[in-house]
C-alpha cells in the first residue's frame, strides 16, 4: 500500500480502525476471527493500527496483544486514554493525570509490549485543564512508554493549549464527506503546526458504503442506534439515502466502489492525512486498501464536495447532548 508520514513515523496511506471487532456495531465477533482479520490487514500492507482502552474495556488492546505480539514490528501501534469506570460502571471522561497513567500501565500490559507508539488523549475531561492531561501523557514519553502523543475530538483552541506543553503528532476526529467540522478550524492549524490528521468514521458509518441499514434496523447498542442516531432516523436516513444515487454513479464512472470513493475523497485533501476505516469482513478490509491507490482529479473532488456535505445532509453527527460535550465542535457552534 502506498505509505504517507506521520509524524516520525512513515504508515499506510490507510490505517485499520480497530474497534469494530469489540463493539460498536452490535455483538463482538469471536476472538479468533479477529485475530485473523488483523493478521489479514498486515499482510495487506496496513502498518497503522488504531485501538483504546475503551474499545470492550480492554478487549481489543487484549486482542491486538494476542494476535499481534510476534509481528509487533510490522505496524505502528495508537491507542488512547481519557475515560474511567465509575463504581456503579458507567464509563465517564477522566483526564486526571493519574487516572491517565494508571490507563496507561493497563493497556501496556493487554498489548502485550514495551511502549506505545502514539497514544491519544480519547476526550478533554471539562472539569480537568488541557495542559494538566498532556502534561501526564508528555511524562509517559519521558518514561518511555509511549513514544508520541495525540489528541482526539478536540478544538481549535485546545490543540495550541496541548502543543503549547508538549508537540502533538496527530489529531484524531471525526471527517468524512458528511461531516466536515475539521475544515473550520482544525485542518488549518494542524497543518500550520506541522500535526497530523487521522479521520474516524470515514466512512460515515457505513453509510457511504450503500450498505448501511437505518436506526430500526439495527442492534439497540449500535452505535447508529445511540450517539449517531439523528442521521440514521428513518425521515432523515431517506433523504440522506437519496445523495447515494448521484454518489454511487461518480463510483462507478470512477471505476471504484462508494467506500473506496470515500476514502481516496479523504486522501485527497492533504498528504498528513491517514484515515482509519473499521470493519468485520476481510474482504471489505481489503477493498478499503484499494483506495489508496485512486487519484482524483479535482474536478471529481470538487464535485463531491458540493454532491455531500453538512449542508446537504439531514440531522447532525451525534445526539445533541453529546454534540454540546464534544470539545471539536466548539469551532462550529450549532
């Protein structure tokens, strides 16, 4: 697969989200099925793996250390930190420098190895600074756990707060063709910054896939079914639905199929961008690597920005609680 930079680290130009295996999307599939699908994605040419603690409460590092131990040299390894359980089990945001090198210490240990390549902070807690939860993970790095630091679902203004501690390698938020917060403010600062970019959901949860089913016709714990649920109601999953007819005819005059569009979509928006599509199934593992080797031109480009967009899409990305809570959507208030 064709490789881009990522801070120091050289990647795949498409890295494998790894948490749809643990969750996510209705019940997680057998361990050893997994682990083959994983193995399967090296051999494909992925060298950059995504996971966190909170993925199963540890069952997708535990996975990764597993099945990966003996080619731990084959990929670059992030995870994240920044959520807790509390004592009546609720998974909560916890930023607290302690909590975070505690998280640490645990997901070293499911991994099974010696140091973390790029470890995120998963969430800014509110009720902690910035600069106080990446000055934890700036220690980490000085103990040589953990090798760079990244951010996740943040804002403008937090990012130059935590690069202001300690150099930030990458961000990681949401960004597909229907969902373009990043481009208000974020893109712009991590490129002036010399940060990375990696995009979860690129591909807008299945949705830009053709395959994706609305919110009655999913598992109740799926994710399309809870946080993402406005974009998936069947009123608004109608109308969204209708952008896939002109969607799916630029595939196919593309030559491609809607996911790899998507994806070679994201790639054309900068050379530090590293998307990190999810999935179950080896062979959709393998169509997504495909994309990275799909140039558009940037008439199809922009043809695609103005086809699927904020403007153009019905409902928001998350619940509006979990909107108001997100750290990243502070650069566009809604």
């Amino acid at each position: 697969m064709q490789q881009r930079k990522l801070g120091p680290f050289t990647v795949s130009a498409i890295g494998l989200g790894c948490m749809n295996v643990s969750m996510g999307y209705g019940p997680r599939i057998a361990d050893d099925e997994a682990g083959r699908l994983f193995n399967a994605a090296l051999d494909q040419g992925y060298s950059f793996l995504d996971t966190a603690s909170l993925y199963g409460l540890g069952h997708n590092e535990s996975l990764i250390g597993k099945y990966l131990k003996s080619r731990r040299d084959e990929y670059v390894l992030a995870s994240k930190c920044g959520f807790s359980r509390t004592e009546d089990g609720k998974t909560v945001m916890d930023g607290r420098p302690e909590v975070l090198m505690q998280t640490c210490e645990d997901s070293l240990r499911r991994l099974d190895t010696e140091v973390i390549d790029l470890y995120y902070l998963h969430r800014i807690d509110p009720k902690v600074p910035v600069e106080e939860s990446v000055g934890a993970l700036a220690r980490m790095v000085q103990q040589g756990k953990v090798r760079t630091i990244g951010l996740s679902e943040i804002c403008n203004d937090s990012l130059r707060r935590a690069h202001a501690v300690h150099p930030i390698t990458a961000v990681q938020s949401e960004y597909s063709l229907w969902t373009r917060t990043p481009e208000q403010k974020i893109l712009a600062t991590c490129a002036e910054l010399g940060i990375g970019f990696v995009p979860f959901s690129p591909l807008a949860r299945q949705f830009l896939t053709g395959k994706s089913p609305d919110v009655t016709q999913v598992d109740e714990n799926d994710i399309r079914a809870t946080i993402a649920r406005p974009r998936f109601e069947p009123e608004n999953f109608a109308k969204n639905s209708q952008l896939l007819i002109p969607f799916g005819a630029i595939a196919e005059r593309e030559g491609c199929s809607m996911a790899q569009l998507a994806l070679a979509w994201l790639l054309a928006q900068g050379d530090s961008i590293v998307p990190i599509p999810g999935t179950r199934h080896a062979d959709r593992m393998i169509e997504n690597a495909g994309a990275a080797a799909i140039e558009l031109s940037p008439a199809t480009v922009e043809e695609l920005d103005a086809l699927i967009n904020e403007d153009t899409v019905a409902g928001y990305r998350y619940t509006d609680a979990l909107m108001k809570s997100t750290d990243s959507e502070k650069d566009w208030p809604r």
